[in-house]
C-alpha cells in the first residue's frame, strides 16, 4: 500500500481511526466567543485575590536576599581604605 493512497483526501485530524474514542464537536456558528467575559474577569479577579498570600510573601523575600547579596557582594569586592594609609 503506498503512503500517497492511503492519505489521499485525508486531513491531519483523520488519519487514523482509533476504536471506542468519541469526539464531540460544536459548530463554530453556535459558539459564543465573548460570552460571559465580565464574569470572566470577576473570577480571575477572584483567583488572583485569593491566592495573593500563597504568592507574594515568597517573591518579597526572594527579593530582599537578592538585593541584599547583591550589595554585600559590591561591597566585598572593594578595597578596603585603611590597608593603604601609609603606602606613598
């Protein structure tokens, strides 16, 4: 069997036939793309909200280690004043 003939008038979707799995389909004319966006966005306001606690204090934290490792580090790295008093 060749390859072209088996493929022949075939989309990607069809290639294959898998027993015993359903497909459910809706036409594209009876969606509704924008249906329930201010809920939507109430929800995700939701969310968001309620995981703040969980979310924020890690980041806070990560946050003033780095800040704070970083400027030891630039402060280790200059030279320290009093080791060159007395040099000419």
């Amino acid at each position: 069997m060749r390859v072209t003939k088996a493929l022949l008038g075939k989309h990607f979707g069809e290639l294959a036939y898998i027993r015993g799995l359903v497909y459910y389909k809706l036409s594209p004319f009876e969606q509704k793309a924008f249906s329930g966006f201010t809920k939507s966005l109430s929800r995700t306001a939701y969310r968001l909200s309620s995981n703040v606690l969980a979310v924020v204090p890690p980041f806070v934290v990560g946050y003033f280690v780095f800040t704070e490792t970083e400027k030891e580090f630039h402060r280790m790295c200059r030279k320290n004043p009093e080791d060159y008093v007395n040099d000419k």
